[in-house]
C-alpha cells in the first residue's frame, strides 16, 4: 500500500514538515576517527516561557553545568544531532542532519563516520554492535573496539528506503521503521525486521505492518510488554484532511498486531480531542508512556499500566500537562514511573516526579537554551544524554 507523504500531512493544523528523498548520489565513507576534540558553540539567546531566565548580573561567565546538572559538551563543528544511544559504559553515539557518526570516549566528541546523508536514529545491541539509519538506509558498525568500528551499508529489500527508528530486543532480533521512497516523491511505509544473519541475501524482511497505511515515526519495546510501533495515517472520513497517530502493539510471542487505543481529551470536540503530533514513548517496570499533542495543539500524555506478564491488554489513562500551543517533545526516555523526561522543541527538557512535569534547569548562562531538542537516552548510574540542534548535554555522568 502506498501512503502519500504530500497530501495527507501537509493538510493537517499541524503543518507537518515534507519529507525530502534520499539523493541518487550517494557517497559513503566508512571512517575511523581520531580523536580531535573540536569546539564548543554556545546555544542561542531566548528563554523557554517555563525555564526562568537569570538576571543579566547574576553570573559574568559561563558555568561548566546547570543548577539541574546539565553540562554542555564541545561538539566538533556545527552538527544538528537527530538521536542518541550509549553502551553503558564510556562511549555514547549520536547521529547528525549532516550525515556524520558522532562519538563520545568518555572525554570529548569526534566524527567517527561522515558523508552518509541527514541520518536519523542510533541503536547499539552492544559496544561493539551498533545500528545507524537515516535518508540513505541502514548502517551497521561493528569491530575489536568502539573507536575502530566500521559503518557499513547494509542491504534491505527496497531501495530508497530511508530510516527514521530502530529498536531492538536483541543482537538477532531488531526492527526499524521508515518508508520507501517511490519514483513520484510518494513514499509506501515500510517495517523491516533483523532475525541474524543470512548466507546471501537480504537480513531484513518487510514486516505485514508495513500494509497498514501508517506513516510509521517510532519502535520501541521491551521484553516484557513486547514492540509497539506509531505513526500518523488519516482520520475517517469526512475528517481525512486531519491526521491521528496510530499505535500498534506485538506482544511477546505474537506474530501480529494489535491496534492500541489511546483515550481522546473529554474536553474537546472528538476530531479534535485525539493525538495527532507523535512526541516519544518510553517503558518502565511498571508503566508506558506516550506522549503527543492532540489535533487542538494541546500537549498531552497517555499512560498505560504494564502487566507483568506482559500478555493482556494495556489500558491507557490520558492526562493533559500543558495549554494549548506548548511547545512539542520529540524523545522520552525514563529511569523509573516516577523519573521520566522528555525533550522538544525550544529548549523543552520536562522531567515528571510521579506528581508533576515541570521544566528543569539546563542554562549555563544567564541566557537559557533555546536549541530544539531531538533525542534522548538514559542509562546506567543516572546517565542522561539529550542531544539536538548543535547541542548535547549530559548529567549524571562524572568523566
């Protein structure tokens, strides 16, 4: 099934942006990079309504982390970051528009990779098992160490296939999400599972899911509660101008899909009372969370008690948290139910405390940042690394 990326979003009171085709010149360059350091460019003036802004006389210099304990690092050159993925350990990746693999060893950034157009997504099984994919495809970086692997193409069953998200459950059992781009600028959706290695061939197959008419944004799941994929696709008519986000669930064990049901606002007018802007998902121990605008532009989040088994259906509870035109989020990522954060547009970086969302803290100047953030990843003693437009800030992380 095709699903036009041109007529149905760019329709919508959202004003989704156009997505550009991959270029036929495609120049790749599996690179390993040294580890020159680059330097620090300072984020924009301007101020998030929420974050307070410092008095001009409050601080003459620049400090090395927020009150939060937000601490900008020196990227090497301008590069607008679109994910995020650490090992656990010292080395966390990221990904730029500018087609670059970006490294952290612990100490400072380096371009590991470049010249692989706008990339998308990161995804790692392990240190030395790391997945890429953006307007050009799939890469995969494997090697003795992280700073000797190699990114290579890898083979899917489309060409022009571009990826926006990858997750994983494991070495052999990855999924990731994006369209094909077809000779016109349509673009069919496209679901592509990893099951290991292959002696020739494609290791990738096209998931059913794929014939849903869903424009698919995200994958992501756990072992317990299985993989859930969103994206938008159109509302029933007479509403087919406006867009919905649709979410879908694989319970572990399953081999199809369930349709999740997401609760619309009980305040507004049903076409306009359901998520439509997709704004990151994240899984706790006990807990889903999704979160979204609605139609109405109104911020909110949709949360989904997790069983334990992971083998009935969740039942999700709405919750708006701001008013109408807040600011979007783009990535969530949490540590526990009540340790949640999430990152967006114009410096939004909330974090929930199992009580309320508020904005934290991350300037470092008297000038608060207003970089837009795209991506986010937590990981273990308290790591917290969110990543946007020219910017990367880390917490909890004593190195």
């Amino acid at each position: 099934m095709k699903l036009s990326l041109v007529t149905v979003p760019t329709l919508t009171l959202l004003g989704l942006a156009a997505i550009v085709a991959c270029s036929d010149d495609i120049e790749l360059a599996t690179v390993v990079g040294g580890d020159d350091a680059g330097s620090f460019v300072p984020a924009d003036s301007g101020a998030p309504p929420d974050e307070p802004v410092l008095d001009a006389g409050a601080e003459a210099s620049v400090r090395a982390c927020s009150d939060d304990g937000f601490c900008p690092t020196a990227l090497p050159g301008a590069q607008d970051l679109r994910g995020v993925w650490g090992d656990g350990a010292a080395t966390v990746w990221s990904v730029s528009d500018q087609g670059a693999i970006l490294r952290w060893n612990g100490n400072v950034w380096n371009v590991h990779a470049s010249k692989l157009g706008p990339l998308r997504a990161v995804w790692g099984a392990g240190s030395l098992d790391v997945w890429v994919g953006g307007e050009r495809g799939l890469f995969h970086g494997q090697g003795p160490s992280p700073e000797n692997l190699s990114f290579v193409a890898v083979p899917l069953p489309d060409a022009k296939t571009k990826i926006v998200s990858i997750w994983g459950a494991g070495p052999n059992d990855i999924w990731a999400v994006g369209a094909r781009v077809e000779a016109d600028g349509t673009e069919t959706p496209r679901v592509l599972r990893y099951t290991g290695p292959r002696d020739a061939g494609s290791s990738f197959s096209v998931d059913a899911a794929s014939n849903r008419g869903i424009a698919y944004e995200h994958v992501w799941g756990d072992a317990t509660t299985g993989v859930w994929l969103a994206g938008s696709r159109p509302q029933p008519p007479p509403d087919d101008f406006f867009v919905e986000v649709a979410v879908l669930r694989r319970r572990p064990g399953a081999t199809t899909w369930a349709a999740v049901t997401l609760p619309k606002d009980p305040n507004e007018d049903p076409v306009f009372g359901g998520i439509a802007q997709f704004g990151g998902a994240t899984i706790t121990s006990d807990a889903v969370f999704i979160l979204g605008n609605l139609t109405s532009n109104s911020p909110g989040v949709w949360r989904g008690a997790s069983p334990p088994d992971g083998g009935t259906a969740i039942s999700f509870t709405y919750e708006r948290v701001g008013p109408y035109g807040s600011k979007p989020t783009f990535a969530a990522t949490s540590f526990s139910s009540s340790d949640v954060w999430a990152v967006g547009e114009y410096g939004r970086v909330r974090h929930w405390d199992g009580k309320t969302w508020e904005q934290a803290a991350i300037a470092t100047t008297k000038f608060p940042v207003v970089k837009d953030f795209r991506g986010v990843w937590s990981g273990p003693n308290n790591q917290l690394w969110i990543v946007g437009d020219n910017v990367a800030l880390r917490r909890g992380v004593t190195n």
